[in-house]
C-alpha cells in the first residue's frame, strides 16, 4: 500500500505531535507515524506522572515542618493516591485513544507502527509506504540507557517507565544515575519511607549543574536520610530473585528494587538514516538552525542533541514548523536553554555554568547569594535551602548562565532565562525594581555581588 501526503512525522513526542497538529490545521495532508504512545516519554512516563509523585512526596515533607512552624503533625504515607491519580489522571491507564483522537480531529492521519526512511522523502511503515511532497520530520526520541555492568542486563532493574508503573513501593531501594532523573525519584520515594541509596560515576550528582546547586542538594539528601555515593565504580550486579546485590568496590549495595537512570540513546540505529546518506551510527542527527537535516529531512527532538528536554521538542517543533510552511521568523538559537530538576529544592538553571563560561574563554564575573539569608527565605525558615548564582560575560555586561535554587527555584528561573535570552545588560537588571519580600529579590543581591 502506497499513499501520497505533504508531510510525514515520524514520532509523536511532544513536539511530533503538535507539529503534526500545527501542519495539519495550516492545510496540509499529514500521515504522523508511531509505534507507541501518542504523547511520548512525556505524558506517560516522565514529566507529568514523576512530577505527580514529586508533588505528593513534597506535600510528605511540608507537613513534616509543621512543627518548626505551626504546632503538631503526623502522617501516615500512602502511595495508594499517588499509583492512582497517575493511573486515572495522568495516562489513561497508560491509553492513548485520546491522544490518537486529537490528532485525527485536526485532521492527521495517523499510522500506527515502526516508521523507516526508505530514501528522499520516503517513510515504510511496516509494509505500508508514505510518500511525502514536502519532507519528513523525525521525533523518534530517546529510551533509557543501560550501562555496561556485568549481570545488570539480566536482573528485573527498574527505568523510569516501570517506576512510574509502580502499585506498591519496596523497603529499600539502590538508584544507579545521579542525573536529574535519579535524583527526583530518589527523593520521591525516600519521602514516603524508601531506603534509597545512589550510586553516581561522577564525583557529585547532578554533575551537568552548577558546583554550588550538586553541594545544595547532596546536603539536603544527607539530613533526610538519602545515601549518596558519588565517584563510584559498579562492578556488578546481581538478583537472587528476591533482592539485589550492587557491587561497589569491595562492598556490595543491598536493596530490594534498582532504578536504573543512567541517561538516554537515541532511537536512531533502525530509523534508516544510510537511506539518505546519513550515519545510522551517530549519536545525534545535525540540523541546521531551520531544523533542517537533509534534502527533505528535517529532526526535532530529543535526537537533535540540543537538550532531551519537553520543551525544547516544542520548541523545536515550532521553528520547522515555520520552515516547511515558507514562514518568516526566528531561527533556532541555544544559547538560552532552560532547565529545572523537581528536587525539594528546585534546581533551575539556563545557559552556561561558570565553568563553561571559562572553558569558552570568556572574562567572567561570578555574583552568588544564599537563599536563606534572603528575608524571605528567613520567613519561610523549614525547606528554605537554595541559592542564585549568576555568571556574567564582564567584557559585554550581560549574564550568560544563571542558576535559580530553592523552594520555588524553577519559578524564578524565569526572569533570569529571559536576561540570558535578550542579553539584558547587567546595569538594566540592576536598575529594577524587585518586589520584597519575594525570593527572587535575592537575584538582586546576587547582582551586588558580581566580582
């Protein structure tokens, strides 16, 4: 079977699905392709149910402060709301028949199944061959990765996908991946009664971060309870059917589930990238600043290697979008990309660390505050652990990165994005107004400290 459309989308992600959407609104004929859940990672497996299980665990820990604060508490944790709601509210039972209905109403034909490059312009669908006019988009995103580590690959390990699954929680849990991921789950789970230990390779968690923020973060994790082995070597991995058995140097790691959340790699190898004279071996697919990948191809996504993030897909989506419309409007740019881990403190960050400010060769100044010196982190007192650390390009006097740490961290992050993304000079931020007692007011006397 063979069917001629304008465009074929690859992958229906976050920004797959909405690019199919936009396309199809805009008047063309558009086949979106995908062999599982319409939504992606997402919707189903990760940002919107591990942050139902952040919200709850939170909730846990907030009304553990009521003492220092407001009286007596008590609380008995029960996962059974938290398995529920993400059942119920948050995947359908993990169903996309609502998904796959909003992209037929917009008029997408959708195909379910493994969707192959097979030449310019040409998608085979599992015998079922898809001729584009216009191109083909690719959004065929990212799986969790598994280390090489003698034994894991035949244990039950948890991914994210199955922790997010999960009806009952163990005693005990051993997390391999000190990432955003690993550490969001980790303190979930340890809030409502886990025993989580985790392992990183690297010599701190959340290592892509900020110094300052992996400190921040490792020191609360100690106070509640969270073991962190950081610089670790796993040698191997074993399950006697009831537990498992983590080796880390000499000593073996004991715990009844392991969440494996050692990064991402990207659904490329059976995509058939050798059909349009790209390598089916790389790491990434190389767009231009059009999302451009070939003659007729362009990428989005997790596989573009800019960031595996939600809204850099939608992002993404918009600018070719634009592209395979003949529309005027912004190119891609990175230099400001936002991202926030959901730990309890918010870690947000955008753009450069300070090291890689240096790395680049810029003339650096560093302005860094701490959160609970601030009034209002003096008024919150119980869970006001945080910071703002900004770092400022001193030969043209404007930030290119800030983090933003603390109990509403991924909020604030907003301003300091948007300073990043304008090139907002320093003197301009200085010059504002900062409404007290708010915590992004201490973005201000980060500023004070530029030095």
């Amino acid at each position: 079977m063979t069917a001629d459309v304008d465009v074929v989308v690859v992958g229906l992600g976050p920004g797959g699905e909405a690019l199919a959407t936009g396309l199809a609104r805009a008047g063309l004929e558009v086949a979106a392709v995908d062999e599982r859940l319409v939504g992606g990672e997402c919707p189903y497996y990760g940002c919107v149910p591990t942050k139902m299980m952040v919200r709850a665990a939170d909730v846990l820990a907030e009304s553990r402060r009521v003492p220092d604060l407001a009286g007596r508490s008590s609380q008995t944790p029960a996962w059974d709301p938290v398995a529920r709601r993400i059942r119920d509210e948050a995947t359908d039972d993990w169903d996309d028949t609502a998904a796959v209905k909003r992209l037929e109403d917009a008029g997408v034909r959708f195909v379910r199944g493994h969707g192959r490059l097979a030449g310019e312009r040409i998608v085979d669908v599992e015998g079922t061959v898809l001729q584009a006019r216009r191109g083909v988009v690719l959004n065929t995103g990212t799986t969790p990765a598994l280390p090489p580590v003698d034994g894991l690959a035949d244990t039950p390990y948890w991914t994210n996908r199955d922790a997010v699954r999960a009806e009952r929680l163990p005693e005990s849990m051993a997390v391999i991946g000190g990432g955003a991921i690993g550490v969001e789950l980790a303190q979930a789970f340890a809030r409502f009664g886990v025993r989580v230990t985790v392992l990183e390779v690297a010599d701190r968690i959340l290592s892509p971060e900020e110094p300052e923020s992996s400190a921040l973060v490792g020191g609360v994790f100690a106070r509640e309870g969270i073991e962190v082995r950081a610089g670790v070597r796993i040698g191997s991995v074993a399950h006697d059917g009831h537990r498992f058995a983590v080796r880390v140097g000499e000593q073996s790691i004991e715990a009844e589930r392991l969440l494996v959340a050692a990064g991402r790699r990207p659904n490329l190898p059976d995509v058939g990238l050798e059909t349009v004279g790209l390598d089916p071996g790389a790491r990434s697919v190389p767009v231009d600043e059009r999302m451009r990948a070939a003659e007729g191809l362009w990428a989005i996504g997790d596989i573009t290697g800019k960031g595996a993030f939600t809204h850099m897909s939608m992002y993404q989506a918009g600018v070719a979008q634009r592209d395979i419309l003949g529309q005027d409007g912004p190119p891609a740019s990175y230099h400001a990309v936002p991202r926030v881990t959901f730990t309890d403190p918010e870690v947000g960050s955008v753009g450069m660390t300070e090291q890689q400010a240096r790395d680049a060769g810029l003339t650096v100044r560093v302005g860094l505050t701490d959160l609970t010196a601030s009034t209002r982190g003096w008024i919150h007192m119980a869970g006001n652990e945080g910071l703002v650390k900004l770092v400022e390009d001193a030969d043209r006097g404007v930030l290119v990165g800030a983090t933003s740490a603390g109990p509403t961290g991924g909020e604030v992050l907003s301003m300091l994005t948007t300073a990043v993304h304008a090139a907002v000079p320093t003197a301009t931020l200085r010059s504002m107004i900062y409404a007290y007692p708010t915590f992004h007011r201490a973005v201000e006397d980060a500023l004070s400290r530029l030095a």
